[in-house]
C-alpha cells in the first residue's frame, strides 16, 4: 500500500500543476477571443480576423479537453492516495 500511496501522490501533483498551468492558457486563450470579437464589434478588424476567431476558438477547445484530462489525473492520483493511506 505504500508503494500505491506514493504513485497516487506523484499522480496528484503532477497532475494538479500541470492542470493549473493549461488553466492559465486556457484563460488566455479565451481574453485573446474575446479581444478578436471585440475587435470586430468595434470595427477594427482587418480581413484575417474571421481566421484568427476560429484559430482561437479551436485552440481554447483543445486547451479545455486537456484541462479536464489532467483534473481527472491528479483527482485519481488522490483518490489513489487516499485508498493506500487508509482513510476509505
């Protein structure tokens, strides 16, 4: 049990840092989307615009997909440390 406490807790960590940080790029992902439609609202826009909407829009898809993946690594890595402690 305690080598599957000590894989369960690399697996949190790892998980949980590596998640705050696609977290952070997510936000800026979805400031820098809303700065290309304020853009067009505003009247600003040149013709790449449209393209570069839907790059961003693509990129914060991607970016959310992996959010969750690494949530759900880091919170069975602690469901993992959990069990082996014996607090279950």
């Amino acid at each position: 049990m305690e080598t599957l406490s000590i894989i369960g807790m690399i697996m949190m960590v790892l998980g949980f840092i590596n998640a705050a940080w696609v977290g952070i790029l997510y936000i800026v992902s979805l400031s820098a989307v809303a700065g290309t439609k304020l853009s067009k609202k505003v009247g600003t826009a040149n013709e790449k615009t449209d393209e570069y909407l839907e790059q961003g829009k693509a990129t914060s898809n991607g970016l959310l997909k992996k959010l969750i993946w690494r949530l759900a690594i880091g919170c069975i890595g602690w469901l993992m440390f959990y069990i082996a402690t014996g607090h279950f």
